[in-house]
C-alpha cells in the first residue's frame, strides 16, 4: 500500500515536469500553440517557475508567427512594462495586428489608444471608425463613445437622435456616464424635445457617482422647478459643472447672472462669460449686449461695443439687431451718419420680417 502512494506521488510529482518538457520541446521545434501555451505557464508560475520575461519571448514569438491571443498578450506585457520597459508603440503594434484579425479586445484598446494618441499618433477618425465596429456588437463603452462623437459633433455631424440611440444601447448595460449623457440630451434642448422628468430619473445614479455631466443636468432640472431655492440650487449645479468642464453651462449661468436668476444680479459676469460663448449664441447674445452697451444699462454707454454685438446677432439674422443698426446708421449714433448702410440693414430686416424667410428659418 505504501509502494503504491510513494509511486502515485512520484508520478503525480513529475508529470507536469514531463508534460513542460514536452511543451518546451513542441515550442521550439515550432508548434504555435506549444509556444502560447508555454508562455502562460511561465508567466503564471504553473508548470515552471514563473518567468515573466521568458513568458514574453514565447508569447511575442508566437505573436511573430500569427498566434492572436500570443499578439495580445504581447502588447498587454509591452503596455503595462512587465518584465520589460513600458514600451507604447510596440503595444500598440501588436494590438492593432490582433485586432485586425478580430481580436475583440484589442479592438476596443485600439479604439481607446487612437483617441488618446497612446504609442500612435492621435487620429479621432480611426478611433470613430474602430469604436464603431466594437458599438455594432453592443460593446458598453463603445455605444457611450458613438454617442458622444453624435452628440458633439466630433467626426460626424451633430445627431442627437443619433447619440439617444448609441446611449440608451450603453444604458441598457447600465452605463453610468451614458446615463447621465442621455439625461443632458434631455435637459440640452438642441434637437430632442425637453423631457424633464426623464432625465431626473436617469441623472440620479450619475449624480451619486459625481459625474461632471450630472451636475448641468441636475442644475437644468432645478430651472425648471418653481421656487427661489431651486433656481439658487440651479446657478450652484451649473457653476460646478462649468468648474468640471462643462461649456454648455457657460450660456446659463451667463443668462442666470444678467437676469439676477438664482444669485444677484451681475452684469458685468454675465457679460464676460458672453464674450468667451462660441458664435451659435450671436443671434441672442449679441443683441442682449448690444441694448445693453447702447442704454449704458448697469455698464455705461459704449457705442463701439453695442455697434460690435448688433452686428454679430444681425449676421446671425436677429431682426432686432438688424432695424437697431439701420437706426444707428441712419442718425448717426456712434458712427458716420451713412444712409446707404442704414438702407442695407433695414433691407435686412425686412428680408427677415418677409413670410418667405420665416418660413425657411423654420
């Protein structure tokens, strides 16, 4: 009984010696397989001593020989330094080889490394192009990111319809970010009926999670509450979603400061806030200052300036600022007095005021 256990023990003892040996000798008369298989035992320590750089040499010559899971187990070791110098490009190499052959994984860090610019150059078309392919699978993070390039416009044209699309994919999974970007598409009012409710419901995860995002939709939630405390609770969400990034946040809190909604009125704030807004605010920004630099409301009168801003919303087609500057112009205010610019502006503004242009601003 005892020769039989001592002779069990021999055997269970040496088997995986021999069955290595075995190994090591298919991997190096080349057997592919035998090579990735061997890497996985030096680099777990079962089989061998674990040996990390030895389980590079094999998983980088089986990569060499077209072994996918070799390729990304490679770039995993060049990405992350083990038993080597952290090398980007190298993992970058190999990732895209095993992503071209269909590597899931791969694909999805491909996309990520494109993005970021990560051992490659930064390109946000081939990562868009690569974020889809792993979004058409309903990967998570994948849906998320086709509705972020939807939803600002980044390498295909603005679509909000487009990113509710890819985010409720993300949300379905219970993405938490995409939550609360689907909640903003909600609150943004830029192509999606308002729907406040909905995006209370989504934003409440998200603002648990402190979510940059969160913060404007909750702060556009409270505008949208009755009473003084909601609307100070608005300016207080939007200033700290400006503080974390948050640019759309910037027109709001613009308005909140001229108009003395939810924090005193300060118009001077508002106004350099309005200065940095992107040209898509011209149309009402524009005229807002213009009456306000022109009537010297809390600022003083400063001709140059409401000359400046008229012009912006009246290129912006604001029929207001349009008739404002061919009065301007027509006596003279803060200019030459010059009939035929007058003439110009209010031809404008009755091009805009014709049934014809109002329905095609429609």
């Amino acid at each position: 009984m005892k020769r039989t256990l001592v002779f069990l023990t021999i055997i269970l003892f040496f088997s995986p010696l021999v069955f290595s040996q075995n190994l090591e000798q298919k991997a190096k008369i080349g057997n592919v397989q035998a090579m990735y298989d061997l890497a996985k035992e030096y680099y777990s320590g079962i089989g061998h001593l674990q040996n990390k750089a030895n389980a590079l040499t094999w998983f980088e010559r089986a990569a060499n020989k077209n072994h996918i899971e070799s390729m990304y187990s490679t770039a995993q070791m060049y990405d992350k330094g083990e038993s080597t110098k952290v090398d980007l490009r190298k993992a970058f190499n190999y990732y895209i080889l095993a992503a071209e052959k269909g590597h899931f994984a791969s694909q999805l860090i491909v996309a990520q490394k494109l993005e970021k610019g990560e051992g490659i150059a930064k390109s946000d078309s081939r990562a868009y192009l690569w974020y889809r392919v792993c979004a058409e699978r309903e990967e998570q993070i994948a849906c998320r990111k086709l509705g972020d390039y939807f939803k600002e416009g980044k390498i295909v044209p603005k679509d909000h319809t487009q990113a509710k699309f890819w985010y409720e994919k993300a949300v379905e999974k219970n993405d938490i970010e995409a939550k609360a970007s689907l909640a903003y598409l909600y609150v943004a009012d830029e192509g999606l009926a308002p729907n406040i409710e909905k995006a209370k419901e989504l934003n409440k995860e998200p603002l648990l999670k402190l979510i940059p995002t969160s913060f404007f939709v909750e702060g556009m939630v409270n505008k949208y509450e009755v009473g003084e405390a909601k609307k100070k609770a608005a300016f207080e969400n939007l200033l700290k979603s400006k503080q974390l990034g948050i640019d759309k946040a910037n027109y709001y809190l613009a308005m909140m400061y001229y108009n003395g909604e939810g924090t005193p009125r300060n118009i001077s704030q508002a106004f350099k806030i309005m200065e940095t807004l992107p040209s898509v605010y011209d149309y009402e920004v524009g005229y807002i200052m213009g009456n306000a630099y022109r009537n010297g409301e809390d600022i003083g009168v400063d001709e140059t300036k409401a000359i400046e801003n008229y012009k912006k919303s009246a290129n912006a087609d604001n029929l207001e600022s349009c008739r404002a500057l061919a009065e301007i112009y027509k006596i003279g205010w803060g200019v030459k007095r010059n009939i035929k610019e007058s003439r110009l502006w209010e031809h404008k503004a009755l091009m805009l005021e014709s049934p014809t242009s109002k329905d095609k601003k429609k």
